[in-house]
C-alpha cells in the first residue's frame, strides 16, 4: 500500500528504511508499556513527563537550529564546519543550562507542583547534550543518505531506554527507572551514531578540522536559523511544555501522569512513521528546489499517503480509547483513554502536517511561517488556561485544544500547498 502512493524512486526506498527502524525503535516502548504501567505508579509518569518536556524544550535551541542548515550548502566542506558549529554550539547552551539547573531545580519542580522531579531535572543538561550532539550528527548522515545507520541508532535508543527502564523496574530501585531509561537512551543514541558514522561512512571528525573564521562566516550566512527559525522552534516548545506546566501546576501530577501517557501513545505512530516521512521529505525537497524541480506533487503524494496510513489508528483511538487504555495498561489508566479520545483528531491532522513542514524552511518563508506558527501556539495556551482557569477541567481543556488544532492545521496545509506552487510559478 505505501509503494502504491510513494514516488518509485529513492523516495520510497528511503522512507521504507527508516520506516523499518523507526516501527522497531518505537514497538519496543509502546510493547512494554502494559509492564511498565504495572510496576511504576502514574506519579512516576508525571515526573517522566515533566523529564522530557523539559528535554524537548531544551533540544530545539541546543544546537541553534544550525544542524537543519547541514544539508543547505552545496559543498561538504562547508557542511562540516556547520556541523563543528552545531556540536560547539549545543556544548555551550547544555553547559548554560547545567548552571541554571543547579540553582532553581527545586523551584521549578515546586512551580509545577512536582517536588518528586527536583533531582531529575539537573539530569535534563546532560540529556540535552546527548540529545544535541546526536542531531548534529544525524543532519550529517540526512546529507550522506546514511538512513540505514539512522535507523539503527534508533532502534538502540529504543532498546536501551526500554531495557533500563524494565531493569529498574523489577529490581525495586529507588529511584525513577523511567527518567534514568530515557537519560540512558539519549546516550545509546549518541554514541552509536558518532561510531557508525566515523566507521561506515568514511568521514573524519577531529577538532583541527574546525576552522573559526569559516564557522563565523557561515553563521552569519545561516543566521536565520537560530534568528527566525530557532525563535519559531523555541516558540512551538514553549507551547508544549506551557500545556504540560499548566496541567501539572493546576490539575496536579496524576492528571499529568495520565496527560503524558496518552500524548506518548497517540504520537507513536508519528514517531514511527512521519519523522521517517520528514526526513526523506526535507532531502528530496530541498534536492527539488534547489534543481529548479516541481514539489507540489512530492508534498501531496506524502500528505496523502500520511492520511491513508493514519486514519485507521486514530479512528480506533477515537472509538475504542478508554475500554483499550483500561485492557492494555490497566484499569487506572482508562481515563488516559479518555484524554486520547479528546485528542485524536488533532494528532491526526498534526500527523499529516509536521513531516512536511520543513517546507517553509526549505522555500526561505521562514518568518510568514513563524507568525502564522504564533496563532497556533496561542490558541493552545488560551485553550489550556480556558480548560484550567474557566471551565475547571482538564477534558474541556483537552477538547478545545484538539477542536482549535484541527481547524489551525488544516488551514496550514492549504498554505504549505499555495507556497509550493509559488516556489516553481
């Protein structure tokens, strides 16, 4: 079904490939999650939420958005001094943030009402950093078409996470096996890559090779990246994790518990399938416009085949949520089914929309997509604090997230569709 929509080109072979990793990398969670569920209390989630959220948020500047601009330059040499700017740069803010987390980890973890995750965010630098150099490394391997080694770094980190997360369950440690899993596949996800790359690739990384007056003219070349599409991705992650702040610091963290399981099942299969889609999408297109080539049709094959491929599982979700949250995970965990009900349509059409929309990116409409990007993050937060502050519940608040998204979505693909055709008249 997937080849019958995909171009028969290196398109689908390359999506195939980091499809099989990325399916893999993300059946492992998603198959453990019932033990899991039964041997760490909803409160651990909560904490495990606030963990990431934090690391998400963290992960989109800790490069300066310069690793998106490694495939941009038409000669690897100037690649590789990007990539010697990102890995520098992602050293300098996990560093920041290290500093920053030593002093207000207990009053951020009393702010959100989580007193549990104080030790865990001075853990969150060091996942950034492993998160950032990875990236880094990863935007390289876009650019060589190294997706089988993607695809295993994957599936490593998935093992890993999984694996110490289970490992510590069942030993009875004292403390969040679930924090300590994902901090430990960040690392897994580093460390392969970095090998891989030097050792299947053939290139060479050393610090002699980084030359300072190339890497600041190159910034300064891309300096939209951290000026308008890092402000952009900080702006989107501050819509994330405000959702997760608010609901931890009013609602308390069972119903962030609940919150953080079902948003981590809904976005299962866009980890599995899209960022697949989003990174073959981003190579072919940009190699499109950079040849003077037509994307429309490359961005509505993939629009579509994402439709096809999704409706069915947000269709069961929506349906079946609660009874198949409560059979799978557990009783406790029915009212998460409640929340992914709520929610499905949004993801559904933010499965469909987020693989292409480097789009703007690619077409240098970054700031017409930042601003329009300001509308979709507000109506979240409004729609959250409504839930919170107005109505007093977390499902009214889901509902008008979820409603708010769908409309705001739909009307970003109409835009993603006119700036394509624009891009070749």
């Amino acid at each position: 079904m997937i080849r019958k929509f995909l171009p028969k080109s290196g398109f689908a072979r390359n999506v195939l490939t980091l499809f099989t990793g990325s399916t893999i990398a993300q059946l492992i969670p998603v198959a453990i999650s019932p033990l899991l569920t039964r041997i760490f209390p909803v409160t651990d989630f909560a904490t495990l939420t606030v963990f990431s959220t934090l690391v998400s948020f963290l992960g989109v500047i800790v490069c300066g958005r310069y690793e998106i601009a490694i495939g941009l330059p038409s000669e690897d040499k100037d690649a590789k001094q990007i990539l010697y700017l990102a890995l520098m740069v992602t050293l300098i803010v996990s560093s920041i943030a290290m500093v920053l987390a030593l002093i207000f980890n207990n009053f951020i973890a009393e702010l959100l009402n989580n007193q549990a995750a104080a030790p865990y965010i001075l853990l969150v630098p060091l996942a950034a950093l492993f998160y950032g150099l990875n990236q880094a490394l990863t935007y390289w391997n876009i650019r060589k078409r190294q997706y089988a080694l993607m695809s295993g770094s994957r599936i490593g980190q998935s093992l890993t996470n999984s694996g110490t997360s289970l490992a510590s369950g069942y030993s009875g440690a004292a403390y969040n096996g679930l924090v300590i899993g994902q901090l430990s596949g960040f690392a897994a996800a580093f460390f392969y890559t970095y090998f891989r790359t030097l050792f299947s690739g053939g290139d060479t990384f050393s610090r002699k090779e980084a030359n300072k007056s190339e890497m600041k003219r190159l910034a300064l070349k891309y300096i939209d990246q951290p000026r308008v599409n890092g402000v952009h991705a900080f702006t989107d992650m501050l819509q994330v994790t405000g959702v997760v702040f608010i609901i931890s610091a009013v609602f308390g963290s069972i119903t962030t518990g609940l919150y953080g399981l079902a948003i981590r099942i809904l976005q299962a299969p866009l980890n599995m399938i899209g960022s697949s889609f989003s990174i073959v999408f981003y190579k072919e297109a940009s190699e499109k416009v950079a040849t003077g080539q037509k994307i429309t049709k490359l961005l509505k094959t993939t629009i579509l085949t994402l439709a096809l491929i999704s409706f069915p599982v947000f269709l069961i979700i929506m349906i079946f949520g609660p009874s198949l949250f409560a059979f799978v995970f557990g009783e406790v965990w029915r009212e998460a089914g409640v929340y992914a009900r709520i929610l499905s349509p949004w993801l559904f059409v933010g499965f469909i929309s987020s693989p292409v929309s480097h789009l703007p990116v690619i077409l240098n409409q970054q700031r017409q997509f930042f601003l329009l990007s300001l509308i979709g993050n507000s109506l979240m937060i409004i729609s959250i604090l409504c839930g919170a502050f107005i109505f007093d519940d977390i499902k009214m608040g889901l509902l008008l997230i979820s409603v708010s998204q769908v409309i705001f979505l739909s009307c970003l693909l109409v835009y993603f569709y006119k700036i394509s055709k624009k891009a070749h008249g």
